[in-house]
C-alpha cells in the first residue's frame, strides 16, 4: 500500500435535485472562462475593443468543442460503433473524451468566422488568446481526474494517482498522474507565450504558434506514458504522430511569418484607434464641464461675498451718518443751552441793579427825613 499518493474522487457527478453537475464539464466552463478573460486583457493592451473576445469566442467555443469530440469519436471509433456498443454514447460529451487536435482545427475555423464578421485579423485574435487556451488547457485536464481516465504506467512515486474505478477495462492501483504532467506543463507553456510575447513583440500569429509548438513538445512525452487504448503507428501512438506533425508545422510557421511579416500589427482592429480618443474628448469634456460648473459655484460665491461687502459698506456709511446726525444733534444742543444761559444772567444783574438803585434812592430818603426832623 503507497503510503502517499493522489486520491481519485468516488463520483465525478453531484445532484442538485435533478440537475447534475459534472466535473468534467466544471473544469472546461472554468477553462473558456480564464481564456476569455486573459484573452480580452491582452486584446486591449494590443489596441482592440473591449468584448471582441468574447465576442468571437461564440463562434470559437462551439466549434471547438464539436471538433474535439468529432476527433476523439473518429480517432476511437471501436468506443462507440463496435460490436456491443451504443452509438449515441458518441454524444454524451459529459463523459469525456475531446480530441485537442479537432478542438483547435475546428475551433480556428469558429475563430475566422467571427474575424471576418467584425473585420479584424485572425492571426492577431490567436495571438492575444493564445496563453489563455493554454491556461484552459490546464484546467480542463482536471476533468480527467474527475473520471479517473487518461492516466499512464504503473508506479509507486509519492504523487501517484490512485484508481479506485473498475469500470471500462480499468484496473484499480496507482499510476502516473498523466493530467496532472500535462495540466502542468499547459501554465508552462501560457507562461513561456507571455514572457516571449513580451520580450520578441510577436505578432501575425506567431504567439499562438510558439504556443502549438510548445504544447506538441510537451504532449509527445506525455503521450508516451499513457497506458489507454490507441491506434498505432510504426510502434508510436497516434498522437505522438499528431504532435510531431503540428510541431514542424508551428515552427516552420514561425520561420516563414518572421521573414515575410516581421515585428507586430500596428492596428488590429480598424476604428479601435478612434473609438480611444472619442472617449478621451468625453473624459475631457465631463472634466470641462466639471471645472466650469466649480467656476460658476465659486463666482456665486465671490458675488455674495461682494454683495455682503457691499452691504456692509452701505451699513457702515449708514452707521457713520447717523454718528455724524448724533453729534450735529448734540452741538446744536450745547450752542442752544450755550446762548440761552447766559440771558438769565443779565436780566439777574439788571434786577439786582435795579434792587441797589431802589436800596439808594430809600436811604436817600430816609437820610432827608431824618434830617428835616433835626432841624425842627
């Protein structure tokens, strides 16, 4: 008994009342998803529009997807059309069994459909989606495990895939985990495609090539470990042909494309270009727009503010005048009672002259009575 090793799930379908969902089908969801996504970042970094992906991956994604099978049923046809099988499993895609061969091949002709109705150039779509696929690649080989398919020989390292299923011919025990080598070997290679892209400017499609090569490199040895049926060919499994095809293909590609188109597409989708600047008037004039209504908001503000100025000058001219009323009022007060205090004055000395002249004129008199009587 291997003391370490990878488990294999008991079911690779869970029920949701009567809905199931498969495992399978999760990590290929998963897969578009990330390609899709990846894919329309690196579209816009090169000039496109926003959702030119997505929108071409509608026309991609099921191509693909029929082309895949259509590969695997033809490549395997005893699964599905010798004796004792039924010809309609050919249809339950959930159960695996997608070809990446036909999945490609079909799917680029998905992809130049949706290219020539938009007006853009396939060979640019390839390259901004190219490590997004192989990123969904890697996803989707997890779907493998979920059916406990598709792995390779007999053996006891640490990181074995234990088979526990019986079913189809299988024999439970450990053995290589060959999804796992390839799901690996799938983020090498979309990490390789990036770093590349970057460092050489890649275009006309050569990223989406070094991505096929790459993948053929890494598919050839993994093929070699699988222990499942195939059709052979002079010893070396179908696949291994496949991939040693496609590999010359993809690199001559590359050869012959960096000598008749070298460098990258300057415009890769027409009207893009426009569309940036339209939106930066936009941003401009909402920011105009902005700044003028703050300018107005503020020029109300210096109005008011001049206004209270101004009604505060008229309120201190206002304050002044009546101080200057007050003062008026008060000097005409002191001259009033200046002028009329001193009329008592003369009109008291006038009595008291008048008192004295009456006192003389009575001693006068008396002084001659007196004298009248003396000489009597």
């Amino acid at each position: 008994m291997e003391l370490a090793y990878i488990p294999s799930p008991s079911h690779g379908v869970l029920h949701l009342g009567p809905i199931p969902l498969r495992g399978y089908a999760f990590c290929i969801i998963i897969g578009v998803f990330l390609a899709v996504w990846l894919g329309n970042k690196r579209w816009i970094a090169r000039g496109g529009r926003s959702g030119t992906v997505a929108d071409i991956a509608v026309w991609a994604v099921p191509f693909g997807l029929v082309g895949g099978r259509l590969y695997h049923v033809i490549t395997d046809y005893e699964l599905y059309f010798s004796e004792g099988r039924d010809w309609v499993d050919a249809f339950k895609v959930w159960q695996g069994g997608l070809g990446i061969w036909g999945a490609i091949a079909l799917g680029a002709l998905g992809a130049w459909i949706g290219c020539r109705r938009r007006g853009i150039p396939l060979p640019a779509w390839a390259d901004a989606v190219a490590p997004g696929i192989a990123f969904a690649q890697a996803c989707g080989r997890w779907g493998n495990w979920f059916n406990q398919e598709l792995y390779g020989k007999p053996t006891d390292v640490p990181w074995a895939l234990h088979i526990t299923s019986s079913t189809d011919g299988r024999v439970p025990g450990y053995y290589h985990p060959t999804f796992l080598y390839e799901s690996l070997w799938c983020v090498g290679v979309g990490f390789l495609v990036i770093w590349a892209d970057r460092r050489f400017k890649l275009g006309h499609g050569r990223a989406f090539a070094l991505y096929v090569a790459a993948y053929c490199v890494g598919r050839g040895w993994i093929e070699y470990m699988r222990v499942d049926d195939a059709h052979h060919i002079l010893g070396l499994r179908l696949n291994d042909w496949t991939a040693m095809v496609v590999f010359v293909l993809a690199v001559a590609y590359i050869v012959i494309s960096s000598r008749l188109r070298p460098g990258r597409e300057e415009i890769v989708e027409p009207g893009a270009a426009e569309d940036a600047p339209a939106e930066g008037d936009a941003s401009a004039s909402a920011e105009d727009a902005a700044d003028d209504k703050a300018g107005d908001k503020a020029e109300g503000r210096t109005e008011a503010e001049a206004a209270g100025d101004k009604t505060g000058d008229k309120a201190e001219s206002d304050a002044g005048a009546s101080g200057d009323t007050g003062e008026s009022v008060d000097l005409g007060k002191q001259s009033a009672t200046g002028s009329a205090e001193p009329e008592p004055s003369e009109s008291t000395g006038s009595a008291s002259a008048s008192e004295s002249e009456e006192e003389s004129g009575a001693g006068t008199v008396a002084r001659d009575e007196a004298g009248s009587a003396k000489k009597s």
